[in-house]
C-alpha cells in the first residue's frame, strides 16, 4: 500500500509540471491556432535562467525561500518576455499558415534559441539548491516522499483554477475565449485581436518558463531539457483536446499516473505505455478527450494550395531529369565528400517524395513518418546481421516491416485528420523509437547495429547508380500518381470530402491506400540509408528525422514536382557545410527555416516562380 501511495503522488507531482506545459500550449493555440513546437525550449529557458540566478549570479537568493520565489517568476518572466518577441517577429505572420508549416517554422525558433542559450548559459549542466524551507521529506506508511513534490501537487489546481477565474470571470478572459471562437468575428465588432494574441503568447510561455524553474529543486538544468518535455506536452494537449484548458488538466493527471506506475511495473516500456494511452484515446476520440468534433466540412489549409508543379509537361520533366542526372553524374567525379553528400541528399529526396504523397495530394499530415523510415532501416539492418541477406532482399524485407506496420495502423488513420493525425503518427514514431532503444538483445539500443555488409567499396558505383534510379523513378511516380484517376479521387477527398462521400467514393479506402503507399516508400528509403550507412540507430525514428522529411518538403514546396528535389539538396548541403565550420550551425539552419516559412511558404521553387515573374514585367512594359 505504501508503495502505491508513493507512486501515486510521484505521478501527481508530474502531472502539474506537464500541466503547466499543456495549459501554455492551449492557450496558444487557442488564440493563435499555432501548435508552438518551441514551446520546450521557453520551459528550458525558464529553468536556465533561474538555476543560474540562484547558483551562478546571486548564490544568496538560493539561501532565502522568499529571494528563490522571486528568481523563480524572474525565470517564468524572461520566458515570457522572449515569447512576446517570438510572437511579434514569428507567430504573428504564421496564424494563417497550414498547421505543418507553423510545426515547421517553430521547430526552427527551436535550433535558434537552443544554440542562443548554450552561447549565453554554456553547455554544463546547473545544479540549483534546494527550495528552503522545503528540503525535507514526509513519512507516508514505511516510506518517504518529498516535501517539495507535496507543494508541487497543490500548485497544479491552483494554477488550473486560476487560469479558470482569468478565463471566465475577466474582461481579458472573455475576449480571449471570443478570439478562440472566431477572431475575425471579434475584430468586426471592434476589437483588436493581436493584443489578445501577444497577450496569450506571453501567459503561455511565462507558463512554460514557471514550469521549467520549479523542476530546479527536483533535477538540474541542461540544455536537453526542451525535447525532453516537449513531445510528452503534446501528448497531454492532443489527449486533452486542442484548445481545452480542462482537457489539459485531465489528460496530465492521466499521463502522469500511467508514467509514474509505468515505471515501476514496465520500467523499460513506459515511454511505450505514455504514446499507447495517446492512439488509445485519439483511435475512439480523434477530437481527444474535450475537444470539438473534427468536422468532416473542415478543408486542411494545405488544401487551397495549387497544385501546378504536380502537372509539368513531358519536355519540363526530361529537362528536370536530365539535369538531375548531370547532377549526380558531377557529383561522383567529385571524390568521397560529394558521393557521400549526394547519396545523403537522394535518400533525403526519396524520404522526403513519400511524405509529400500524401500531403500534397491527400491533404493528410504526420509529423511521425520516421517510425517507417526507422522500420525500413532496421529491417534490411536485421535481416543482414541475422540472415547474411544481400541487399534486394534486405530491402524486401525493410519495406515488408513498414508495410506490416502501416496496414495495422492505417486502420486509425483513416478516422484522424490534421493536428490529431500529425500526433497520432508522432505517437508511433516515438513508440518504435522507444522500443529501438530499449530492446537491446534484438537492437542494440543507443549502441545500434554496426557493420552492415550491404554495400561495400566495390559495389559502391552500382548502388550510386541504383539509387540515381531509384530517386528519378520516384519523381515520376509522384507525377503519374497526380494525373491518374487516384490522384483525382485523392484531390476531391481532400478539397470537398462531402461531395466525394455523396459520389460514391470510398474515403476510407483511398486514405487508407496512399498512406501504406507512402509508409511503403519511405521504408524504401530507410533501407537505402541503412545500406548507405553501413549501421542504424535509434535516432533514426527521432523527431528530428521526422522534421527532416517536412523540411525536404516544405523548403522546396509541397505542390512541385521537384519540391523534394531542391529541399533536399539546399538541407544536405546547408548541413553539411554549416557543420564544418560554424559552432552554432544549427542556430543558423533554425534562422534560414524560419526565413524560408515566413517569406516563401509555398516553397522555393514556388518563390523563384514569382521572382522571375517580377523580373520579366518590367521588360515587358
């Protein structure tokens, strides 16, 4: 009994943390209907901050519990400050955007201001004091749990009931639940709505700095904190309902208590058992807990997109092919380096033409497809390290995995759409992450599987050539899929799902197709990266594999052909060269994606378009 009511306080104690988090996001979405994937770093700058104002700065404050409170809020203060900046120079010119270029655009505030705090705060981790006053522990049957956590477990109703008297019981409060309904309504009767909207980004980031201070009693402060919490934020949010305060309450306690049991009933699965619990809910809730009902009416915004790259011209394409072979061909004469570069960019290409499928022409998002990537990888590594397979067959084999996989889980695709959907393949991915890691006999966890034999030195120009093919024939399937009568069926789902239920099209089938199509495709594309590598990690279903997919997409543009092309070529590149040379390459890489999803949304391709048009009217005229 003791031991249960340990646990259950240890999961209570978490879930006012993650509610912190969650309630933050909510509010910001509510208003802005951004999903802020920056959101973990403002919980990590609230913690840096604060560990360095009481440890570093002012060790004084450290000793007195008033002085602490205030370097805390100082914390949650700074958060706030740096998200009204975020939200002025960033989110402000992304409310109309589709959700994955907001997912996207943030992800990039995200390498920025990681890079801006390790160049501030250093890369060491900080230890700050205990809270005084609260340093001991209480006697629960034979055990102890910690005073601290007790306090931690009374502030989460505290800052939820709060927040419900703002909401409800305030002039500020009501026009932010206007806005939430419909700010362009609000703005018709007189209202201005960016105040309501920099004032939702500032609470919801000064919520996330609060959150990341009051870990210090608990654990230090790294610079790893932001992806820690961030993707189990999510989970709450989604699990909750998108833009439901009550929603995020409830879904925390929820997670916390499965994460804190988990722990001591599956310790090496309890990540798996958090994900589980988000397919679980969203698979009979796809609106999640307290959320509105997804309306079969509601057009993804990818949608009004147009789709003219997809349609190019017999001479357009054999130009773009003959260019790219050229390409490739330059490439290989140019040494080890560019062979390497080139062969990263081709199954960055192929990866990338796979997400773009079903984006472009089914209107469907994820923001998980590295678990088939991860599968395709792991499968042609296994079956080469168990089985001696060459590498046809180990690349039968990686697409067998993330076909498998997929048929089983496209069965809930089919019933989710945007924000729901993008998580629920998040949940995936992070599953098949979390088994990679932790399954060591079969994977060898963080070690990985090393000394893959599918390619060696003297078989290296063929699979060069094979992979050249593969990546070209890739394009071309992307085009013949648009202007086959699939496509067309694909275009109507997404633009009028009503009308093509009433003609007689089966929705769920067509759903169901492209996204297996799609998992099969990018399984492909893990096999050849796998084969390429010569070893195969967990990293392989990170986030940040999943980010590099809608990168190669929404960099080149989504709706052209060569869309994956360019935006793997300019990440392989960017990359690589930035890596050589800058220490802070990824602040940089975050800067140039957040400049790429703010002045050219719809792509590269799309923007040089518009400026050679901007070019050749003067000459007209």
């Amino acid at each position: 009994m003791t031991s249960f009511l340990l646990q259950l306080l240890g999961g209570l104690s978490y879930a006012t943390t993650l509610f912190l988090m969650a309630a933050g996001l909510t509010l910001i979405f509510g208003v802005t209907r951004i999903v802020n994937f920056a959101h973990g770093s403002f919980f990590m700058l609230g913690a840096l901050f604060t560990a360095n104002w009481v440890t570093n700065w002012f060790p004084g404050w450290g000793e007195s519990a008033p002085l602490y409170l205030v370097a805390i809020f100082l914390g949650a203060a700074c958060a706030g400050i740096l998200g009204a900046a975020a939200e002025f120079l960033l989110l402000r010119r992304m409310t109309d955007a589709p959700e994955l270029y907001q997912l996207v655009a943030t992800f990039g505030l995200t390498l920025a201001m990681h890079d801006a705090m390790q160049w501030v705060f250093g890369v060491d981790e900080v230890f700050a004091p205990r809270f005084p006053g609260l340093t001991g522990s209480i006697a629960i049957g034979e055990g102890f749990f910690p005073t601290y956590q007790l306090a931690m477990i009374a502030l989460g109703p505290l800052v939820w009931l709060g927040l419900h008297l703002l909401l409800r019981h305030s002039l500020f409060g009501r026009r932010l639940r206007a806005a939430t309904q419909d700010r362009h309504m609000l703005a018709a009767l007189g209202v201005n709505p960016k105040p309501l909207m920099l004032g939702a980004v500032v609470l919801g980031c000064a919520l996330a700095g609060l959150g990341g201070a009051l870990q210090l009693p608990k654990e230090p402060a790294t610079l790893q904190m932001d992806m820690a919490v961030i993707v189990e934020t999510f989970v709450v949010v989604v699990m909750g309902g998108l833009g439901s305060i009550g929603g995020a309450f409830v879904a925390a306690l929820l997670i916390g208590l499965v994460h804190a049991f988990g722990i001591s009933v599956f310790p090496q699965a309890t990540l798996v058992l958090v994900f589980l619990t988000m397919a679980v809910v969203l698979v009979f809730r796809p609106q999640g807990l307290f959320g509105l009902p997804v309306s079969s009416t509601d057009t993804p915004r990818e949608a009004v997109q147009k789709f003219g790259g997809l349609a190019l011209g017999p001479l357009a394409t054999s130009v773009g092919v003959a260019v790219f072979v050229l390409l490739a061909g330059v490439g290989w004469l140019g040494g080890p380096y560019w062979q390497t570069l080139v062969l990263d960019a081709m199954i960055l290409m192929i990866f990338g033409i796979s997400l773009q499928a079903m984006m472009a022409l089914g209107g469907l998002v994820s923001f998980g497809h590295a678990a088939f990537f991860a599968l395709g990888a792991y499968g042609a590594a296994l079956s080469n390290t168990l089985w001696g397979a060459s590498l046809p067959v180990a690349l039968a084999t990686g697409c067998a995995a993330a076909l498998l996989v997929a048929s089983v889980f496209g069965a809930a695709v089919v019933k989710s759409s945007g924000v729901y959907l993008a998580m629920l393949s998040l949940a995936l991915a992070q599953v098949i992450w979390a088994g990679a890691s932790q399954w060591v006999a079969l994977t060898g966890g963080d070690n990985g599987l090393i000394g893959l034999s599918l390619v060696t030195q003297d078989s290296k120009p063929l699979f060069y050539l094979l992979l050249t093919g593969l990546a070209l024939l890739s394009v071309v399937t992307l085009k013949r899929l648009a202007q086959s009568v699939m496509g067309a069926a694909l275009q109507g789902l997404r633009d009028a799902p009503l009308r093509a239920a009433a003609s007689g099209l089966p929705i769920g089938w067509i759903k169901y197709r492209i996204f297996v199509e799609s998992a099969v495709l990018a399984g492909l594309a893990g096999g050849l990266f796998a084969a390429h590598k010569g070893a195969v990690f967990p990293s392989v279903a990170s986030v940040s594999t999943s980010v590099d997919a809608l990168l190669v997409v929404l960099l080149g543009g989504v709706h052209q052909l060569w869309g994956a092309v360019v935006g793997s070529a300019v990440l392989s590149y960017s990359s690589a060269e930035l890596g050589r040379g800058v220490t802070y390459w990824r602040g940089l890489l975050g800067v140039f994606i957040m400049l790429i999803m703010v002045t050219a949304p719809t792509g590269l391709l799309s923007l040089l378009s518009r400026l050679r048009l901007l070019a050749y009217r003067p000459q007209r005229t």
